[in-house]
C-alpha cells in the first residue's frame, strides 16, 4: 500500500460526522442521478422503441422531381441571374414499391422493408361511425419490419393473416367503438362502397394517437377500399443500428428520389423534450453531488489547517511535496469510491422500486407502471460526476498543503 | 565541532557539515541575516550542543543542515554528498535515509499507536515489508523502554513516553545523523534525563553524530562538544564533559 493512502485511510475518520454527512450527499447525488436518469430514459426509449415498431427507422414516401432553371437565366433587360434548384414537385406514394423495395435492401444496415399504402375510411359498428386512418400492410413483410406482434392485446395475427378481409385495430379505436375480436365490421373506402371486415385482433402501442386513429389490412384489401390498385404510400424500413438512420435517409432521398425520413427527424419534437428533461434533471441532481464536493473541500481544507504540525513532521521524515499531496487526494478518493459504488447500489434499489410503482397514464404515452431504462452509462456518468467533483474538491487542499514550508511551521510550533 | 578545531578528522566520521552556511529570514526591511558563514562539523559518535540565547539563530541552523531549509549561501555536505544541486525530492530522500529529527514537542500521530508512528518513515522508505517493518519498530520501541506499549495509541502515553517514542520514530532507517530541537525542553526533569541518557547512549553504541538545540545548561556540559551561537555566528566551541 502507497504510504500517503496508508495515512490517508487513518485520516479520514478525522472530522467523522461532517465527512460521513458529505459521503452521504454522495451517495444520493449518485442515486438520485441514475434513478432520474433511468426514468427519463425509460420513458424516451419507450417512446423510440413505439416509434420504430409502428413506422420503423425510416419511412421512404413520396416521390419527388427537382426542378431546375437554366443555367443563365435572363430576366429583365440587362439582368442575368444564375441556375439554382427550385422547390420540389412531389408525385403522392410510390408507384413501384418492388423496385424501390429492392435497391433499399441492397444495404447492409437495413434489415428488413415494408410496403404500408395508408388512407383514410369510415369504420361503421352497430354503435356509431367514424373515420379513421387504415394501413394495407403485407402481413409476412410488416410483422418482421414491426413489431406489430408484440402489440396485440387481443386475438391472434394467425387469424387475420388467413382472413383476406381480416381487420386489426387500435384498442383505443376498438374500444370507442365498441367493437371487439370476432366482431364483423363495416368499412366505407373512397367509393362509398359498404364492404364487411372480421376484427381479428386489437393492437396497443403505448402511443394513444395510433391506438385510437389506427387499424390495419390486407394490402389487397386496402388497395380496393383505398381505390388505388397500385403502388403504396410509404415503405416502412427497419434498420440493424436504427441510430444511423438519418445519414441513409439522406442518401435514399438522393438515391431514389423518393422523400426518405429517419426517426429522429419524423420525432424531432419529442426527442428534444425528453433530451432537455434529461439534462435538466442531470443538472439538478448533479448539484447534490457538487454540494458534496463542496463539504469535501470543506472537510479537507480544515484538515489541512489542523494537521499543518503532523505534515511539517512528515516532511521531516522524508515524505516528498507530492506525498503530502496524496494524503489528501487519496481521502478524496476514497470519499468518491465509496460514495460511488454506494451511491451505484442505492440508485439500483431506488431505480426497482420506482419501475414497482403503478401509474395509469394514458396520451403522449400509455402505461401502466413507471419506465426505467436500465444503463451502465448512467452509473458511469454518475460516478465519473462524482470523481470529478470530489477530485477538485481535494486537489486546491491537497496542493495548499504540499507547498506548506515545513520549517515556517516548526518555527511557529513554540520552538 | 567547528572547522577550525577539526581539521584532523577524517571524512569518514564526519557524516554531515556545512561550511560558510548564510541565511536570511524574511523580505525587504523585515530581512534578518539569521545565519552569518556557520560552519560545522558533526562527527559520527559524538553529541554536539548548541547552545546560545532565544533568536541567535540555533534552530535555523538545525533546520538547513537537515536539509529542511535551503541556505541563501554557503554548503551542506552529507556523507561526502554535497546536496545544492539536488532536487527537493531528491533532498526528501536523503532526509528519510539519513537523518533523524527529534522535536520538543513530540509530533506523534494520534491516529496511529507507538508502533505504527515509528514505522511511517519505514514505509517512506519501502526497504522493509510489512512484518520487518513491524519487527523494527517494536525493537525500537524495546530499546527506548516501550516494549510493552507497542500497540497503545499515542495519545494514550505519557509526554515522556510520546518523547521516546519520537526518538524511535527518528531511528527507524537507521539514520547516520540525529537532530534534535530542545528534545528535553517539553519534559520534568527525570524524564529529561532519561530522554538526554537514552540519546547519548545511542550515539555511543551506534556511532550516530547527534546536534542538539539546548537551553539547557546541564544538557549542554553533558555534550561532547559545546558550540556557542551568537548573532548568526558560531563564536566558540569547547568540550564538553562526556569528552
């Protein structure tokens, strides 16, 4: 054991409550940090997680035209103004999904595509009528680029995948309805045509606007309900490393000339809010650690102060300027390893009993019990705030006290 | 002794000396010239005072020759080592390795017991392992009468006892030269004759060189060698009765 953290380890329990009460502000700042962390996280991925299962990483939907002016252009008499781009001309849908379809899997980082040809239809039960939005989905193709599966609540894919006239809807939608699995529903696409559908099963994705505004069918059957027998109105595009998402969508849209969105732009709004309330709470709850940090330099400077004899002596043994330093920092350092893996555990025990508590929210999202993401990086952040904090904290004491001249103080002892 | 009246004496026994050694205290109209050409000698075996009254400069000499304090002018030699040009890591060093201090207030940790205050300059060291070290210090400790007060916490002692456990502490790297700050000064008169016994009879057996600050007249003629300090300067050296 290194000399300076073998006085060190004697030292600490030097002031004990005022060092047991910063060790304490410690470990909550680091609790409190990777439980409020994992909670906003929890309910971000939840989101994400919502985001990419319903329309995947990237969504490839209308086509576009870029128009150009010539070169040079002459306007006015004398004037001359040089070619640039003008806004787009867009062509709803995608008129041949199969081609598209098949250059988009040509990259490695995309595992999977669907084609959805979305519109809108009158959902008519023996209760009441209303519009909603419908999705043609080719079942084999969507259930591996969603996670549609993993969203019924209620009946089974199997059914609907052998009724061509099978329908699955929302759990809100279904619920407004009244209408439940193995009902028979009406369906009133663009030509007012009344065509019956079977409700195979109720999806719930946490997200109330799709739950309630949303059903899916047959891509057939939409195409006839919708009055579009060909083409689709959007791909869905599933991704190995959704995270890459944005730089592929930029180079499909330049690709295919087809408009292409990642998540994080289709989210944009969200993903900010749950970012700033992140930060923010990463900010507060940093603050405790800091207070900590700030009764750690406290601690340490009086330390130095009262033991400024004990450190002339030490220098007269032979122990160097850095040594002295070390004492210090080596407290610090034990202060921030203890307070961190303490602080780790009881974040651990406070993140559990939180992802225990039951909540009924129903909106943006809908849960039924609080959302934690559980992450290393938290109890690395966390513990690295720490560090730092602490380590300033112990190093302007620890220096003070390596550069005090050992024969001022002998001088000033009473010799 | 000082120079003038060593110069017969080999480098060997001479395990440290300064020669023409200035310093100065303080900064502009406050500046004291506290040390004025000291030059001294100690010779391994023997116990030097100085002796001379409060401000003369006695403790300032201490301190630059046990390399705690850099002179303004002059030389410090340990060994045959000069240390100017040595780094004040390089000074702790040799400081740790040969040189012992004792102060009158004894400076013990009250965090540690007797034992574990005489093994902190052991583990500066890091000759020993853990055991040996252990094994010293209780042999330290032995010698200066402390053998059954080995794990007793150093506040628990007396102040005689926390002095003798200050000179073990000193002992501890086996050190060629002891400095001793009014080491009695602090201490009843029995137990500053144990401490001033105890010293010189370590520097009897182990042919260490001891220089020691004294006010104390009797301390002082027990001494080998009686330096007298006035003004910064060294103006007289004598013998004392142990010679």
């Amino acid at each position: 054991m290194p000399p300076p953290l073998y006085i060190a380890m004697r030292f600490i329990g030097y002031r004990k409550k005022a060092i047991l009460l910063s060790l304490t502000g410690v470990i909550l700042g680091v609790a409190f940090y990777i439980c409020a962390q994992a909670q906003t996280q929890g309910f971000e991925r939840f989101f994400i997680k919502g985001a990419l299962g319903t329309s995947g990483a990237i969504v490839i939907g209308n086509r576009f035209q870029t128009l150009h002016t010539d070169i040079l252009d002459r306007g006015a008499p004398g004037m001359l103004s040089i070619g640039h781009e003008k806004p787009r001309k867009f062509y709803e849908g995608i008129n041949d999904p199969e081609r598209i379809m098949r250059v988009v899997n040509e990259f490695s980082n995309v595992a999977t595509c669907a084609p959805v040809l979305e519109g809108s239809a009158a959902l008519a039960t023996d209760f009441r009528q209303e519009v909603f939005r419908v999705q043609g989905i080719d079942l084999t193709l969507h259930l591996k680029a969603s996670t549609l599966r993993e969203q019924i609540v209620n009946g089974s894919i199997e059914d609907f995948q052998v009724k061509p006239f099978g329908l699955i809807l929302g759990y809100e939608l279904a619920d407004k309805m009244r209408t439940r699995v193995g009902h028979d529903v009406g369906l009133i696409g663009l030509d007012g045509e009344h065509r019956t559908f079977r409700v195979c099963a109720v999806f719930q994705t946490g997200n109330l606007f799709i739950d309630e505004k949303y059903g899916y069918v047959h891509l057939k059957a939409a195409q006839s309900l919708l009055q579009r027998p060909y083409g689709v109105s959007h791909l869905m595009v599933k991704l190995r490393d959704p995270s890459r998402a944005p730089a592929l969508a930029t180079h499909l849209e330049q690709l295919l000339q087809h408009r292409a969105r990642s998540w994080q732009d289709r989210e944009r709004g969200s993903l900010q809010i749950f970012n700033l309330i992140r930060i923010s709470a990463a900010i507060t709850v940093s603050t405790i650690i800091l207070l900590a940090g700030f009764g750690i330099f406290n601690i340490l400077t009086l330390m130095v102060m009262d033991k400024v004899r004990e450190i002339a002596v030490l220098r007269s043994m032979g122990y160097r300027r850095a040594d002295i330093s070390a004492i210090f920092l080596w407290q610090g350092f034990l202060v921030a390893l203890i307070g961190s893996l303490l602080g780790c555990v009881l974040g651990a025990a406070l993140t559990y009993g939180v992802s225990q508590i039951p909540v009924d929210i129903k909106g943006f999202l809908s849960t039924k019990r609080f959302l934690v993401h559980w992450s290393g990086t938290d109890y690395l952040t966390a513990t690295a705030i720490a560090f730092v904090a602490i380590f300033l904290a112990s190093y302007f004491p620890s220096r003070r006290a390596a550069r005090l001249a050992p024969v001022d103080i002998l001088r000033g002892s009473g010799q | 002794m000082s120079m003038n009246a060593t110069a017969s004496v080999s480098s060997a026994d001479v395990p440290l000396q300064c020669n023409d050694i200035q310093r100065y205290l303080g900064e502009a109209e406050s500046r004291v010239h506290v040390l004025r050409g000291v030059s001294l000698q100690l010779q391994s075996g023997c116990v030097h005072a100085i002796v001379g009254p409060s401000g003369c400069g006695k403790s300032s000499l201490l301190y630059v020759m046990g390399l705690l304090d850099r002179p303004d002018g002059g030389r410090i030699t340990l060994g045959s080592e000069a240390v100017e040009g040595l780094t004040d890591d390089q000074v702790s060093r040799r400081r740790n390795e040969h040189i012992g201090f004792v102060f009158q207030f004894h400076f013990l940790m009250h965090e540690f017991t007797a034992q574990e205050n005489v093994m902190i300059p052991m583990r500066r060291l890091g000759r020993l392992n853990t055991r040996e070290m252990q094994e010293r210090a209780a042999m330290l400790l032995e010698m200066v009468g402390l053998g059954d007060k080995v794990r007793r916490n150093s506040q628990h002692l007396s102040g005689g006892e926390q002095q003798r456990v200050a000179i073990a502490r000193s002992l501890a790297n086996d050190p060629r030269v002891l400095l001793a700050d009014e080491p009695t000064g602090n201490l009843d008169t029995a137990n500053s004759e144990r401490v001033f016994h105890l010293l010189t009879e370590l520097v009897r057996r182990q042919r260490k060189a001891l220089l020691l600050v004294t006010h104390n007249p009797q301390v002082a003629e027990a001494s080998d060698w009686i330096h007298e300090m006035k003004d910064g300067q060294l103006i007289a050296c004598t013998a004392g009765r142990l010679r």
